[in-house]
C-alpha cells in the first residue's frame, strides 16, 4: 500500500499489483539507481541529463513489479525493454504496462543462464543496462541472513523469511559475484550494442574480485558508484567498451 500511494503521487502511476510472495521493492531505493545512471548518461551529453524515447534501457530481471521501467519512463521518459526469466513475472509486468498505459518491450528469457544472449536482439542498441541480481548463493544462505535479521528486531528464532521474493529473484549458484561476472563475460559478445552495462553490488567485498575481472576484460571504462539513501548505502558497478571519444556520438543517435 504504501508503494502504490508513492507510485500514485509522485510518479502518476494509476494501478501498481504483484502476485502473492513476490519482491515487493523499496520505491526510493530503486529509483535513485536510476537517477545515477541518468548522471552517468549525462556525461557523454554536455552534463545534461537526456531525455526522451530515443534513450533505450535495458531492464535485466524487471521482475513482477516493473519498478524499473514504471519509474524511469515517467521520471526521464526514456524507452525500457523489460527482461525476466519467470513467466508469471513478465504477465504482471505486462498488466501494469497495459493499465498504465506504457510503451515497455517484454522479454521472457528462456534460458536462465543466459543474461543477454536470446534477449539482445542483432538490430537492438541500449545506452544503459541495469540489474539488480539475486544476492544469495543458496536458499540455505537467504533463510540464514533472514533469521539473523529477525534476531536483530528482537522476535527470536523463525525459519520464515522477513522478505517476499521467488527463488530467481533472492539467489543463483555462486551468488552476486557469480552472476555479475557471468555477466561481464557475456557482456563482450554485445560490446558494441551498448554504452554501459550496470547491475547493482549488494556487499562492498564483492568490488574487488570485481575489480580484477573488469581489468582483465579490458574494458574501456570502469565505474563504482556510491549511493547514500538515508543511513544505508549502496553501490553500483557500471562498465564501457566504447572509448570516450565516441560516446557522445553513441549517446546521440550513431548507433540506432
């Protein structure tokens, strides 16, 4: 309730659901990653934020609440393409788009291994990726971290998680850097049809091993981008294959 009331105010959002036991995201969170990444893009365009359709981002995981893509095209106007490897998650996805009444592409992901493969298609160019990957390397590891948390708030012992979420959304074999690197290795074989890849880094130990893999890609550029909503921080890891020369090229309509 509360997100739907945030969603009705300040992003004129009319409907907002998701199925039963799905993440329900923190609206202030998700849209300050967006905010960053449209500081990022500004950089390349005379530091001034671009807006419109022609700006095409890529929504890794969009999940059942389309948070992404419902915030950012109202906030920047930007066009998003939505990716999820859970059908259901695309079909809610798809209601809010309907009802709301928003220019959104949805993908379904058929292969869970593949992270851009089977979703990028060859005419595709994006000027951002975004994610925000499962953090988990097991369901064992997310029931543990939920236990420790309802120690914390005083309610004792409970194998129940304190959060909503499907499996594909809270862990993955490996966990975060797992999956980032996954990521990162598949990202080579679309280095021209993107700008910058970026996903969000839940833990700070996960930057170095990090770190070490971009470095040895080679990419062209490397960012880690710290973001502060009031007492907790988070970060995001943003990287290019496009010198900087040709950016502002890229950015402005080289690559459609």
């Amino acid at each position: 309730m509360l997100n739907r009331a945030l969603l009705k105010t300040y992003y004129a959002v009319d409907f907002w659901d998701i199925p039963a036991s799905y993440l329900c995201p923190p609206i202030p969170g998700r849209v300050d990653y967006i905010h960053y990444l449209a500081d990022l893009l500004a950089e390349s365009n005379n530091q001034q934020i671009p807006r419109g359709r022609h700006i095409k981002a890529l929504d890794i995981g969009t999940g059942a609440s389309l948070v992404y893509p419902l915030t950012g095209q109202r906030e920047y106007d930007w066009h998003f393409t939505g990716v999820d490897v859970d059908p259901t998650a695309i079909k809610s996805a798809q209601q809010i788009c309907d009802f709301n009444k928003l220019d959104v592409s949805l993908r379904l992901q058929p292969k869970p291994e593949d992270i851009f493969k089977g979703v990028i298609k060859p005419s595709d160019a994006f000027h951002i990726t975004m994610c925000n990957p499962p953090f988990h390397a097991s369901i064992e590891q997310a029931t543990k971290g939920a236990q420790r948390k309802w120690r914390n708030l005083g309610k004792g012992h409970s194998n129940k998680l304190n959060f909503g979420g499907q499996n594909a959304e809270l862990w993955c074999p490996g966990g975060e850097i797992k999956f980032i690197a996954s990521m990162v290795e598949q990202s080579k074989a679309f280095a021209d049809q993107c700008l910058w890849f970026t996903s969000l880094v839940s833990k700070k130990d996960n930057l170095k091993p990090l770190h070490r893999i971009l470095t040895k890609t080679k990419v062209a550029d490397y960012r880690v981008v710290e973001m502060a909503q009031g007492h907790k921080t988070s970060r995001f890891i943003a990287w290019t294959y496009i010198r900087k020369s040709q950016r502002s090229v890229y950015l402005n309509g080289a690559r459609k």
